[in-house]
C-alpha cells in the first residue's frame, strides 16, 4: 500500500492540477456530485479538490477521517461548509484569481447577448428562419450599467463594458467611493441602481444576505426595459420573481449562468425566448482551469508540507 498521501479529485480539473502536483502524492478520482461516491471515498484522503459541483459540508467533514485541506479551485466558497472545515482542523483554500478575467468574460458576453438576442438568433437561423425585425435589439452604448458587487469581477466588468460606452454605477456597501471613482464608477444605493440601470450584472458570492437580494421587491423598482445578468450564484437572482418579472413585463431580458440549483436543465426561465442561459460556463476557459488547477495544486502541496499557504 502506498505510503504517499492521497489527494481526491473529484471533479474535471484541468490536467495542469495533477501534473502541478508532482509525484509525491496518490492521487484518486471520485464523482464529487454524487454523494453515494463522495462519502466513502473521502474517508481516508489527505486532500479533496473541487470545483462548484461537490458539497462539502459538515457531513462530508464529518465522514472524512484524515482529511487537511479543501483545495476549491475556483472563487466561490459557497459548497464548502468552511466553519465545519474549521472545526474540524481542516484547512479550506481556494484560487480567488484564477478565473476573474473568464467569468467577467462571460457576464459581458452576456450582456451583449442579451442586447442583441445573439443566440436567439442564431437557434432560428439554424432552424430556417431569416427573422431580421423579431431580434431587433438595443444599443449599449450612453445606456446605464448597474454592477451589483464591485469586487475583482464586477470591477472587470465595469472597466470592459465602459469600454462600450456604457455609465457604469454600483451598489457595493463594502467599496470605498474613491476606488469605485478611479473605476469612473459611481456608487448608489441598491434601490438608485435598480431604478437607473438598463442592464444590471450581479457579481456578489453568495451568503445569506446576497441570496434573494434581487427578489420580488427589488424587480418592482426596476425599468421595464432592463435586462439583468447573473454569472455568480443562482438564488442571488430569485427564479420565481424573475419569472413573474418576465412574465408581466416589468423585466426585458435575462442572461443566466448559475441556478438555485444545479445541475439545472429544466426550469420554467428557460420558456422566454428572452432569456439567454449557459451551463455554470463562468469560469470556463482552458486558460482560467489551468491557472485554478496550479494555484491549488500549490497550496496542496504547501499545505500537506505543513507549510504557510500563501493568499493565491
Ligand atoms: P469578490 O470577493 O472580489 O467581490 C465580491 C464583491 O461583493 C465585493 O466587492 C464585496 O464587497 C461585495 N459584496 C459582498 N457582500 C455584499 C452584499 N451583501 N451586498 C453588496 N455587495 C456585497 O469576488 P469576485 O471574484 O468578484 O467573485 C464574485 C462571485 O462570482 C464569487 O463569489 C462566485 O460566487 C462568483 N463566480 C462565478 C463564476 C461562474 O463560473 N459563474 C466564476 C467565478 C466567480
Ligand atoms: C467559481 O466560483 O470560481 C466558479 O463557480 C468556478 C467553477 O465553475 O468552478
């Protein structure tokens, strides 16, 4: 039996991961998502690393005997249960710069999308219909764009969209105004944001006081015009008030990367030819998986050497 501590993938991680950490270690693979699989296999393993599919929560923890570190690779910490992790003695790290250029790619891809019905388009095209007046779309340029969370996403985002020529404004009750104005961003409060903003992009993690943020109250106060894109975290947008929102009129569009839950294949949204959806594709990119799979493949190794595990 090998004498090598056991790292568990169990998710694709790019092969840049497994080659970063080197040969010290046995490296095994799971299916994080399934729980049946996820159990057993973390019982006796140094290290886990994950993407967004595998929860680590307390029960994971609490059914992992030997475990140290939870090497998330990628920004959101949202499926790992980080006071349980803490606890327990196990070190939780993550890659927060890995994959802020692609998922901020995205969001503005996004907004463009959903301002040209791009995809839309492109499906009836394929499908025989030359329909040049139904996908007339609107321009981004002089419109107003509220980034919900000026963090290293929103901000790049802002910087690229203002790029377009678009007023970019924020709410982010963390920011300090000075650095929001460097950006040329001007910080509102959530209610001026939602009631100036022709698009709005939500770039917040998800904890307890983002989730439902943008609810039923918050898509009453916005133009009928607007259009909204979430490449965060599904339930920061509310479905259900987005649906009804859609519905009723009183939103134009939506671009929606990430679901209350995934995988998400099946959802009422998906019925408006209005919203544009990807599968969770944020952070996507050969480039981003690369960059998450090395940062945490470090921190594994530094981590398991009992070393300090320096911020990525
Ligand atoms: P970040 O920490 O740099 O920025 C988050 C910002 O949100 C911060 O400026 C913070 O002040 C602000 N914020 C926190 N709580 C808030 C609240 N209650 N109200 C208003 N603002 C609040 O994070 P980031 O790198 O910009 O990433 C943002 C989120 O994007 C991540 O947490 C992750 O969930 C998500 N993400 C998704 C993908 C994807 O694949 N779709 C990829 C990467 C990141
Ligand atoms: C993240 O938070 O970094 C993304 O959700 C990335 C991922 O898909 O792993």
């Amino acid at each position: 039996m090998s004498s090598k501590p056991v790292v568990l993938i169990a998710e694709e991680l790019s092969p840049a991961t497994v080659d970063a950490l080197g040969p010290d270690f046995e490296i095994r693979h799971c299916n994080g998502a399934d729980r049946a699989e996820l159990l057993p296999a973390i019982a006796d393993v140094d290290a886990i690393l994950i993407r967004s599919a595998t929860k680590v929560d307390a029960e994971a923890i609490a059914a992992a005997n030997k475990l140290k570190v939870v090497a998330r690779a990628g920004v959101g910490l949202d499926n790992v249960d980080v006071s349980a992790a803490t606890k327990a003695g196990v070190m939780v790290v993550n890659a927060p710069t890995s994959n802020i250029v692609t998922a901020a790619e995205l969001a503005c891809g996004l907004l463009l999308a959903t301002a040209r019905n791009i995809p839309q388009a492109n499906a009836a095209l394929k499908n025989g219909e030359w329909k040049r007046s139904k996908y007339t779309g609107v321009e981004l340029a002089e419109k107003t764009l509220g980034v919900v969370g000026l963090g290293r996403i929103g901000a790049l985002v802002a910087q690229r969209m203002s790029a377009f020529g678009m007023k970019v404004v924020a709410y982010d009750p963390y920011i300090q105004p000075a650095r929001a104005a460097q950006m040329g961003v001007k910080v509102l409060s959530l209610d001026e944001l939602l009631e100036v903003s022709d698009f709005i992009t939500v770039h917040l993690p998800k904890t307890p006081e983002t989730v439902g943020l943008i609810g039923d109250e918050a898509l009453r106060k916005v133009k009928p015009s607007v259009r909204i894109v979430n490449a965060a975290r599904g339930g920061i947008v509310d479905e259900e008030a987005l649906y009804s929102a859609l519905k009723e009129g009183r939103v134009a569009g939506a671009g929606l990367d990430v679901y209350a839950k995934e995988p998400c294949t099946d959802s009422p949204l998906f019925e408006f030819d209005q919203v544009v959806s990807t599968p969770h594709l944020g952070a996507s990119t050969d480039e981003a998986q690369e960059k998450a799979g090395i940062a945490v493949a470090r921190s594994v190794r530094l981590a398991l050497a009992g070393e300090l595990v320096p911020d990525a």
